[in-house]
C-alpha cells in the first residue's frame, strides 16, 4: 500500500503508533488493540485503539499479515517510529559507554585489535551484528620512521604509525650525491642513517600518509635527494599497500540469526553469504560522514536483497573530526531504534575520542 508522506499523525496516532511498533518489538507477534490497552495503559476504549490502528493501516504504517491476524509495523512505518517518534536512549548510551571504558583500556593495542574489541561490546549490548570499518592506511599518521641499512646504496625504511602497526619497504638511495650511501664503513652509514631518520621523524610526525605525496621540499637543503627519494617511497607504500575497502570487521552473527525473521533457511543462507563474502557491497551503505554523520538503512530501503528485512544503522568514528571509518549494527527491522541509535552513536563517540587521543609526538 502507498503511504501518504504529507500526512501528519495526530497525538493519539503518535502514541498508538508507538505502542505498537515496541509490543511487536518485544513480542515479534502480530500486535492487536486489546494487546495495547493492556500493556501500555491507553486511556481510550478498545474501539478506538482499533480505528486509529485502521487509519495507520491505510496510511501505509501498519499492515495486517494474515486477515485474522493484528498488525505489525511496515517499513514505512519504522521509517516514521525513527524519524519522527523517537530520541535515542540517554540510558543506553551511558551504559555502553561506561561498558567501553572499562574494557578497552589503551596499551598501546593495535587499532584493529581496539576496533574488535568495541565491535564485540556493541553486539553484545545490542544483540545485533556489529560491524566496524578500518581505517585506510593513507588516513594513518606518521608517529616515527627508521631507516634501517641493507646496503651502502639500500635501507630498509620503516614507518610506525599512530595505530601502533609498522609498514615497511626496501628504498635505493641515489647515487652520486653527497651524504647517506657513501660511508666508508658500517658505522658512519648508521650514524648517517640515523641523522636521516631523526630528520624525517622531525619532518612528518602527526603527518597523514597521504599528505606526504604534496609536501614540498624545495627549501630542504640537508640530504635532498634522499629526502625526496625516502618521501616518494613512503608515498608510493601508502598506494600499494592501501587498506582494501572490504575490510569490515563483523562479529555477533550467531545471536541474531536466532531471531524468528531469519527462520526461512534461503534468507538466512544469503545474510550469512553477504556477511561472509560480500562486505565490500556493504562499505558505501555504511560510510558516514560530516553531511550524513548517522546513516539508517531500513527493509526495502537497502539496495541488497539479502538486507530487506533488515535495518543497518552507522556513524562515523573521526579522529581530530576526520572521519577515518564507521561503526555500525546490522538487526532485523524489527528493532528497539531507539537503544540502537544510542549504542552506536555512543561507541562512534567513544571511539572518536580514543582516536583524537592517540599521541604520535612519542
């Protein structure tokens, strides 16, 4: 059925519309007008609750599955419970936020393996499929660089990075220029060589990998060549090894294919499918940013067919207000958005400020 977008509900439709998206929340059952008036204590008669549940039918909001059956939401009305009947959960993002600070303390941990961590808090509190993207590697910040000898005319250079990984490739100096890669013996190459590190540290610390490619070094008069030779190399491995757009972390999956929506073996077969094989189609669905910093995708409002009978809901995490990924849930439509949205814009939130936090001047 259509639903007619310019139509306003009134206080009672608001309040019936309410009442009956969270009962089918809680029940997963077809919800009825005496369910109603007994679990949420409307002040009107039985009739009443019956008409306006009518009027929201016809609007598009509700729908009957079976003709003896109550009504259950539609997506449109999801879309209407979230949009205009709803603020996110004040509780709820207390709770997970103080979950996430006493388990993810900081040491020094990887960003995938912090990322993980917060992925398995959110599923847990939601009960729902979280899911987290990693940052690109260009996105990343030089925290220090070492240049390691090989050889008189080869270094290997090293590049540590405010996530606590290492990148790493082997570089051929230039030749016929003055300073690194002419020593005599092995201890004036590493003193060089050292100088040369300490150099570049000073140079690019708090850098992005991918601003390095536009510094301009013209008024470098210390080792140029090298310089410039060591800088294209950085740049050149944050192209090659650049973070594929299908790396999603997922977890929680078990929990929600419990629901009653997954029952159907084909439905429940493509889901697992997409989540297993398919994260990369599931990347632009979730990339928030500053115009859209949350992103809600319900039922039939998803491209892919495998998430129409689902809602994914997503933030941004930034560092410094730079969005560097999104974090996410993926659950059936029938959901409590309200908890939801809470517990992912609390861990955005929270992993925002860990990421703003990280000190590369070490």
């Amino acid at each position: 059925m259509a639903v007619d977008k310019s139509k306003k509900l009134n206080p009672r439709q608001q309040q019936v519309m309410r009442a009956t998206v969270r009962h089918y929340v809680s029940t997963a059952e077809p919800v009825g007008s005496k369910a109603l008036l007994e679990a949420y204590g409307l002040k009107v008669s039985a009739a009443t609750v019956r008409n306006v549940m009518g009027a929201l039918e016809r609007s598009g909001f509700l729908y009957q599955p079976h003709t003896s059956a109550g009504r259950v939401p539609s997506d449109s009305g999801y879309r209407l419970y979230v949009d205009e009947l709803i603020k996110p959960s004040r509780p709820t993002a207390q709770r997970i936020d103080r979950l996430l600070a006493q388990q993810l303390d900081w040491q020094g941990w990887s960003i995938e393996a912090l990322l993980q961590e917060a992925a398995q808090i959110l599923a847990h509190l939601s009960g729902y499929v979280a899911l987290v993207t990693m940052p690109k590697l260009e996105n990343m910040v030089v925290k220090h660089l070492q240049l390691v000898p090989i050889s008189a005319e080869q270094v290997l250079l090293v590049v540590v990075l405010d996530s606590y990984g290492t990148e790493s490739m082997v570089v051929r100096l230039p030749r016929g220029t003055t300073g690194v890669g002419i020593a005599q013996d092995n201890e004036a190459l590493d003193r060089e060589l050292q100088i040369l590190s300490n150099f570049l540290t000073a140079q690019l610390r708090g850098r992005q990998l991918s601003e390095i490619s536009s510094l301009d070094w013209d008024e470098v008069d210390t080792a140029e060549h090298h310089v410039v030779a060591l800088c294209q190399a950085i740049d050149d491995l944050s192209q090659r090894k650049r973070q594929p757009q299908t790396h999603i972390l997922v977890t929680g999956v078990a929990d929600v294919l419990n629901q009653p929506e997954f029952s159907e073996q084909s439905q429940l077969r493509n889901l697992v499918a997409l989540l297993a094989d398919g994260r990369e189609q599931l990347w632009p669905l979730m990339c928030a940013d500053d115009s859209h910093p949350l992103k809600i995708w319900i039922g039939e409002e998803n491209p892919l067919e495998p998430m129409q009978g689902c809602a994914l809901i997503s933030a941004a995490y930034n560092r410094d207000s730079r969005p560097l990924g999104s974090v996410g849930v993926m659950g059936p439509t029938r959901m409590l958005y309200e908890n939801t949205i809470a517990a992912v814009e609390a861990t955005s939130s929270y992993l925002s400020e860990i990421m703003s936090g990280l000190d590369v001047s070490q």
